[in-house]
C-alpha cells in the first residue's frame, strides 16, 4: 500500500528518496491554500475560520501523539518550539543540561548558550550502539539536571532511539524531557504520553509545510512559562498585567502561520489513509534492502542494522556527499546530504515504489563505492 506518486507534485519520472529533507507538496494542498486565500479575504469571520482549522490541527495531532488537544501549540519551527521550552526554566548557576555531541544543533547551540546563566552543558559522545548511548544519556542524568534534550530519530545518523529508559531516569531526578520528533512523526509510531516536551516539523515526514510544533505535557509538567506575547495570554487590569492562557496557547507568541495550518490540516488528513504500522513496515523493509546494498561498498553506515533502531533515514557517512547528491540527481534519483553532517541520507516514505528503490540501489551503491 503506498501514497500514488500521481498525488504530489514534481515527482513524475523522478525517484524522489528526499523526505529527511523535504517531502514532495501534494496536489490538494492547493485546494488547501485556495481556501485560506478565501477565508483570509472574509473578514472577522475568516479569522475566526482560520483559528477553527489551528484546532482541528491539534486535535489531529494529539490523536497521533496521545496527549491532549490542549497540549499542543503551532509555531513558526521546532527550534522555535525548543527556544520556548528552555525559556520558561528559572535557570541557576550550577545546573545541568543533558543531550549527545552530534544531537540537532538548535539543541546544542542552546544548551551552550545557556553557560551565560551558570548552566552547564553535558554532551556524552555519540555510540554507534543505540542501547549504548541511551545508557550514556542516562549516566550522564545527575540530581543537577534539569533538561534533557534529545532526537527520538536522529537528523544525522538516522537511528531511532528508547525513549522510555531516558524519560524514567529524568523523572526520578526531578528533571524533564524535551524530545524532537522530526524525524519519527509521520514515519513510525510516536507515543509522547510520558514526554515531558515534544517538537516536530511539519515539512517532513507529516507531508506539510514549514510549520512547528510544540507539545507541553501539561499532565507531567504543572508550570510552564515560556517567552510571552499578545497571542500567549489575556490582558489583565492593567497596561502591564496578563494572564497566560492555560493550555499550550501560551507557547504561540503571536499568530500561527495560518497558511501552512491549513496545509498541515491537509496532509494530516490525507496521512491518515494509510495507518501509522503499515506505513512503518514499508519504511523499515525498503530502508533495509537500501542499508543492505550500501554495506557491500564498504562504506560507514550510521544507521543501525537492527529495524527497532531505524525509521525512515537510511545514512551513510562520506566527505563526498555533495558530489554524491548531484550525481545521484543527474540518474534523477533525489536523496540529500550535506558538507557539514558528512553524509548522505536517502529516506523512504510511503510515496516510494520498489522500483524507485532499485534505482536507488543501481545509481548509489557505485557512487559510494567509487568515493
């Protein structure tokens, strides 16, 4: 059971392994957009419409992710999401923030960011073993900590990582999770009841466009005061009083990008044609065959064999991934990669055919081979 290539745009006659980077846009987004351009020329009561399709997205979405509507705010990116999350710590010189040296730069570049306040922050050393860096993350999980940041799928190797074992050692320090979801939601099950804070980008495997989102577990997480602006609270008495709104609104600063809420809305719901185990299955059985052709060049692959530990990404390391992707072009095979991760990644979702992945397996298996 796939998604028929004939829904998306500018995929005819191209093998398009791209969605780690970007998915392909689907042809009724265009209705989509045709209806926010309506409903942004109808006045108050387009606005209105508009707020109406932002909770229909979030109930969508805590049906995904087992949580509450209420818990889930759209934003302009996850690292916006990740800025909101880190900014409604009281941060005390003598704290600590957990996450691994090859995690998601906005995650990094945070934690460092915050030395300014006295916090320090502790990166174990990637492992090529998922089960070995889950028991460095939690070794590294002190009654100091009070943030631990980590991808449930990784943007550079590609492995899916236990959540649950992270979670448990946060909790029992009194610390809390943050997890981004990018690369897991759309693609394999995610279930976020025991996560403290989640963020996601719509633009991948969810099929939208560029959007953010931010889920606050209010069930786990009591108090909750991210940077504010007019969308996040009620005014009070006065010019300077304000009452931050209760459910996870208060993470939107100002107005959602309505254009791609509603697009999001669209491709939510056309995800939903296929059930989250099935479109599972065809990724990890097509990513495995890509992985297993790509082992015989000898090449060092980052993503585990084990399918309990991949999602989507198969990646493969090489200071040639520039030349590999435009190679790979030229035979129209689109995977992506870049200079600064040193790698490839050719990602399956449910659009790819099993021919698509013979021509990927022909056209990149030589190019790794050759550099």
């Amino acid at each position: 059971m796939y998604f028929p290539k004939d829904d998306f745009i500018g995929i005819e006659g191209v093998h398009h392994l791209a969605a780690g980077g970007e998915t392909p846009f689907l042809k009724h987004h265009l209705a989509a957009v045709a209806q926010f351009a309506t409903d942004k020329a109808g006045g108050m009561p387009g606005r209105e419409r508009f707020f109406a399709a932002r909770e229909r997205v979030c109930i969508m979405l805590a049906q995904m992710l087992n949580v509450d509507a209420a818990d889930v705010a759209l934003v302009g990116s996850s690292s916006a999401g990740m800025i909101q999350v880190v900014s409604a710590y009281d941060w005390r010189s003598g704290d600590e923030v957990v996450t691994v040296d090859d995690e998601y730069p906005s995650g990094r570049y945070l934690f460092t960011w915050l030395a300014r306040y006295g916090v320090t922050a502790v990166m174990p050393t990637y492992d090529p073993n998922p089960d070995n860096e889950v028991d460095a993350i939690v070794a590294a999980i002190t009654p100091r900590t009070r943030l631990v940041y980590v991808s449930h799928v990784s943007t550079r190797t590609g492995r899916r990582i236990d959540l649950a074992p992270i979670a448990e050692a946060a909790h029992s320090v009194g610390a809390q999770l943050m997890v981004d979801a990018t690369h897991s939601l759309g693609i394999v099950a995610v279930d976020a009841s025991n996560i403290d804070f989640l963020v996601c980008s719509g633009y991948k495997w969810l099929l939208g466009s560029h959007l953010g989102i931010l889920v606050w577990n209010r069930r786990l997480v009591h108090e909750f005061h991210p940077l504010v602006g007019w969308r996040s609270a009620k005014p009070g008495a006065t010019p300077h009083d304000y009452a931050m709104h209760a459910d996870a609104a208060r993470a939107e600063v100002g107005n959602p990008n309505f254009v791609d809420v509603y697009i999001l809305e669209s491709a939510l719901r056309y995800h939903t044609r296929i059930p989250i185990d099935v479109i599972e299955a065809h990724a990890l059985h097509f990513g495995g065959l890509l992985r297993e052709s790509f082992a015989t060049t000898g090449a060092q692959l980052l993503t585990p064999t084990d399918a309990r530990h991949r999602a989507g990404n198969i990646c493969v390391a090489t200071e040639q991934a520039a030349a590999i992707v435009k190679q790979a072009a030229a035979h129209n095979v689109l995977i992506w990669g870049d200079h600064d991760l040193r790698r490839i990644r050719v990602s399956v979702h449910a659009y790819v055919t099993p021919t698509d992945v013979e021509v990927a397996q022909a056209v990149i298996t030589p190019l790794l081979a050759k550099n």
